[in-house]
C-alpha cells in the first residue's frame, strides 16, 4: 500500500477501536431487526479497517493484472449463490454454506471482505436474506472471521506440505464452520442465557446450528475442492496470473 494508504487503513482502525469498543456493544446471515442498534453498529465499525484494507487490494490488484477480474467476480459469483441456499435453522438466523473460503485461498481473506460485503447487500435487498441493519454482524462473520481462518489453515497446510486438495476442503470447511461459531457468539452476546451468561448461550446456539452446519461444510469443502481443481485444468492462465499456481 501506499503512504496515504496505509493512514487510511490506520486511522480506520483507531474509528473503529475507539466507536466499536464501548458500553452500548458489551451490554449466519442474522435476520433484519434482530440484533440491538448497540451491536449492529459495533459489528459495522469493526468490520470497517477490513473493507477498507480489502478495498485497497482490489484496486492494486486491478492495475497490476487486469485478468484477475474474471477470477475474482467468479469468486464473488461463487459467493452470492453459495449462499443463498439457505436451511431454517435457529429463530433469527439459518444454517447455509458461505463459498468464502475459495475466494480466501485465491486473493487472500481481506479482498473476500469486499465480495463478501456486496453478496450480502444483494441478497438482504433482492433476496430479503440477512439484512440491512445486520449488515455489520453478518458480514464479520461471513466475510471477514471465516476466510480469515480458511486463509489460515490453508496457508499452514502448504508449510506442512499438506496435499493442494486436502488443504482446500480443510481450508473451506473450517472456515465455514468458524464463521457459524462467531455468527452464535454474536447473537448469545446480544441474548445472553440468564442463567449461564454468554457461555451458555453461545453452547445453545452451536448445538442448534452444528446438526445442518456440520454436513454443509463437508459439502462446501467438497464442492471447493472440486472448483479448484477445474480452475487449474481450464484456468491456468488466470490462476499463473494471481499467483496462486506458483503458490
């Protein structure tokens, strides 16, 4: 990043520290209206440094390598359909797969925030599928937590010499399994149980969510690996163009 950039980014996570980090925020894809005001302004402000940090490799991105654009609006395309197939689950949110984890392993997780951002305002306004004023909350989860995690074990499956496949599926499927493990947190901190406090509702909650969750990510660390593996059959072009088959 570039000097103005990179003030940019930091005086975006002081705004988002000093607003985020307040009384009003202690007192997947979550529903609209759910959340307090108190939380679903927390959850925005903290996800901001993220998207601007995101917004800023993607314009990079772009004038280095023009022909990541098709790979990236795939990964984004990826994303919004993915997503939408949606399973009722506990009252005020649903299970679903998220289709991050791709997008992570291929440009890393703070460009996926971005995609991430603009799938979920699609889907609360065409789709009414999370919403607007969850818009902060869900998209910590979704687009920022759990490609985060899904870079991670990725990244660490390379150093371990872990075979491409193995750490996709690992990479996808427990990066979608962790942002339902923060989409519970986040709702047992706006509903703590009266008896066990945010612990016990947070168990509650990943009880609810773990009998589809779980299945789902399987799926989704299947069908990502399978994504992957006819990107470097017909794609090979794009992907030398990122970086990633020279990963």
């Amino acid at each position: 990043m570039t000097k103005i950039q990179k003030v940019i980014w930091k005086i975006s996570i002081a705004f988002a520290v000093f607003f985020a980090v307040c009384p009003t925020a202690n007192a997947m894809h979550i529903m609209e209206g759910y959340l307090p005001a108190g939380f679903c302004v927390a959850w925005g402000v903290i996800c901001i440094p993220f998207l601007v940090r995101g917004f800023f490799n993607i314009q990079k991105m772009f004038k280095e390598n023009r022909k990541s654009i098709t790979v990236l609006a795939m990964a984004g395309a990826y994303i919004f359909v993915i997503s939408a197939l949606k399973i009722p689950s506990v009252t005020g949110s649903c299970s679903h797969m998220t289709g991050t984890g791709l997008g992570a392993i291929l440009f890393g997780p703070s460009t996926v925030s971005i995609l991430g951002i603009i799938v979920l305002i699609f889907q609360a306004i065409l789709l009414a599928h999370g919403g607007l004023t969850t818009l902060g909350s869900n998209t910590f989860s979704m687009a920022i937590a759990g490609p985060f995690v899904s870079y991670g074990i990725y990244q660490l499956c390379r150093r371990l010499k872990v075979n491409r496949p193995v750490g996709v599926f690992l990479a996808a499927s427990i990066g979608d399994l962790f942002t339902y493990c923060v989409t519970s947190f986040q709702l047992a901190l706006a509903f703590p149980s009266a008896d066990g406090g945010v612990a016990e509702s947070a168990a509650e909650f990943l009880s609810v969510f773990a009998p589809t969750q779980l299945p789902l990510a399987v799926v989704e660390g299947i069908l990502t690996v399978m994504i992957m593996m006819a990107l470097e059959n017909y794609a090979k072009p794009e992907l030398k163009a990122i970086g990633f088959i020279n990963a």
